[in-house]
C-alpha cells in the first residue's frame, strides 16, 4: 500500500498518469488554435514501433516478421495530428496506441463476421467520432478528416453521414467499388470530362527493402508530375454485408499523371469526399488538403529519428506508453519549429522561447553552467 497525502492507493490501482492525461494539456491548447481557424485538416495515420530489442518487457504485440521469420515485439500508434490548410500542425489531438495479436488468433471468425468495434480499422472511426465532439467546441471551425486508403472502408462513411455536428471525410480510395448505375468507380470516373490541368510534386525516396508489412521500394528521384484532374458525384452500393444500408453520396476527385518518366510509377489518385465539388478549384483544394497527409508521416519521422521513441527502454508497455506520450508534443514542437525555421527565418526566438529557455540555450550552445541563487 502506497500512501499519497491523505490518499492511501492500492499498487494495484490503475494510475492516472495515463498517456490521455500526459496529453490533456497539449490537447486542449490544440484545441485553442484550431478555435482561431476557418477550416482545421485533422490528419489520422498509423506507425508502427519497433522493441524487439526489450525481451523482458510486457505488455507488447506483435507488430510483424524480420526476415528469418522471427516475430518483432512493439505497439501500433494511431494519432490525430491538427494542421492548418498551410500546413502549419496546430498539434496533436490523440494517440492511441495497441499490441498487436498475432492474425492466427483473430482466424476463426471471417472478416465478415467480426463487429466493427472489434477490427483494428475501429481506430479510425474512434478518431472520427473525436473529431464530432471537438466540433461541437467550434461551431465557425471546419474540420476535415484526412486519411489515406487504409481508411477506405464502408463503416467509416456511414458514421459520418449518421453523426451530428458536421465532420467532413477526404479519403484516398483503395476500393473499386460497384456505382448504383452498375459501373466500376475507378473507371467511370476516368471516362469523364478533364476539368483542369495540375503540377504535383512528387518528392525523391530512397530505396528500401523488402520488410515483413512493406514491399520492397526502388529509389525514386524528384519530379513534377503534370496530371489531369476530374471530379464527379458518385453513388456507391454498399457492400453485400451491409445490404440494408442506404448506398453512399460522395464526391470523388481524380488525379492522373499524363506522361510518367520511363520505369516509373504513374501518379493517380481517386479522393473520396464527404465535401461538395463544385469547381475545379475545390477539386483542386480537396487535392493539396490530401497533400498536406504527409506532414503526420513527417511528424512520424521527427519521433522517431530525432526523438528516439524505438529507442526506449522500459519493463512495461504502460511504462512505454507513457513516454511516448511525452516525445508526441516534443517531436510536435521540433516540427514546427523545423517549419516556421525554413518559412520565416526571421522570426523573433522569443516568438516560441521563454526567457529562460534562451538563457538555457544560449548557455548550452557555449558550453556554459548557469549559477542559481542559493535559497
């Protein structure tokens, strides 16, 4: 038994130091920004993260395979990260984090046959319900989900169109679905009209192999794609398994590169939207918000790389959690600072620093030790 004040605690009582509550302060200062704004694209995405390397920790899932086909420990991080429609990040609104089991377990039911709240893709409706309530905050605020094709799937539509308070849905198709006229999506919407002409940059990656969730990626310089855009108002059937369920009105925006260099992969996207498409230039918006998916890879990045998260050693997942939590709002800051660094280098340090923190920095870049009054 520990004793806290006149609070007397069981060990055995769930802490309050929870990753939500490490993040409380964070979020409800995002939540502020986002107030200020007319519209807030509130990006979801996953990531993995790797520890392997903690044998004696408990509490971790399996997140997949190494190349000899032993298991890799870790947790899945699922988060919401809040951008302007500049890309600045406002910051980070949730995280919530699971230990993977391993598919056999989960095989005896098929995919069908399991509740939604009980799928792994249930995160990306739990975010969007988050977003509902967070509206409910601002009603002069619009806020857009941004997700990429693993968001793609019925459940997650239908919340949206059955939810309160108005939480708009831009979501890369990864599904070819059946229209209510009997055609194919994907090639219905290739047959329309062209409506514009866009440059998209396609940024270089670096090559990397083959992992036990990723294919194998050959390296790929940097360059302008000239795409042609077009967009349509779709009905999509539900699926079989759903069949009593109304069928979806969407809008669907398409971008397909024209003339791909020799070897490599053509640039096409089809972006479903809850928001209406009434010109191209809303087609065009829907198209840089989508563009804007890439800062919470980017986050990601900072978190891992800069922060060193796959680094940690703890004895518990809990414990992981909780540190994790803290470097979210770290590697929030060093992206921003990275951002506004490059968009105004002219900034006053003391725009985003303290007086002491520059006192502390300034010591630190010249090697020096600050001397404290004695009490």
């Amino acid at each position: 038994m520990v004793t806290i004040g006149t609070v007397r605690r069981n060990q055995a009582t769930p802490s309050a130091v929870t990753p939500a509550n490490i993040l409380l302060p964070h979020r409800e200062q995002t939540i502020r920004r986002m107030k200020a704004e007319n519209t807030v694209l509130c990006v979801q995405d996953g990531t993995d993260l790797n520890y392997a390397n903690l044998t004696d920790c408990t509490g971790l899932g399996q997140i997949g395979t190494n190349q000899t086909g032993a298991s890799s420990a870790g947790l899945h991080l699922h988060s919401t990260l809040a951008l302007t429609t500049q890309g600045l990040p406002l910051g980070v609104l949730r995280a919530q984090f699971s230990a993977p089991t391993p598919k056999a377990e989960a095989a005896q039911k098929t995919s069908v046959a399991i509740p939604i709240e009980e799928k792994k893709t249930f995160c990306w409706i739990e975010s969007l319900r988050d977003c509902r309530v967070m509206k409910a905050e601002m009603p002069h605020t619009a806020i857009v989900n941004v997700m990429d094709r693993e968001a793609d799937f019925f459940e997650l539509f239908d919340e949206q169109r059955n939810q309160g308070a108005r939480v708009d849905l831009l979501v890369r198709a990864k599904h070819d679905r059946t229209t209510t006229e009997g055609n194919k999506l994907f090639e219905a919407v290739r047959q329309s009209p062209v409506k514009a002409q866009l440059e998209i940059a396609v940024p270089r990656q670096s090559a990397r192999a083959k992992k036990s969730k990723q294919k194998a990626r050959n390296k790929r310089p940097a360059r302008m794609a000239k795409v042609s855009l077009r967009y349509q108002q779709v009905e999509l059937n539900p699926p079989h398994y759903h069949k009593e369920k109304a069928p979806l009105s969407l809008w669907v925006v398409h971008v397909r590169e024209q003339r791909p260099p020799q070897g490599a992969e053509r640039l096409e996207w089809f972006l479903l939207t809850t928001l209406t498409i009434a010109s191209a230039e809303d087609a065009s918006k829907c198209v840089t918000w989508y563009k804007l998916r890439w800062r919470i890879e980017d986050w990601h990045r900072v978190l891992k790389t800069g922060c060193g998260i796959e680094n940690l050693s703890h004895k518990t997942a809990e414990r992981l959690k909780r540190a994790v939590a803290i470097n979210l709002v770290i590697a929030w800051r060093i992206m921003l600072m990275t951002l506004l660094g490059r968009k105004t280098p002219e900034l006053p340090v003391d725009t985003l620093f303290t007086d002491l923190e520059i006192k502390v920095l300034n010591a630190f870049a010249q090697k020096k030790i600050i001397s404290y009054p004695t009490l």
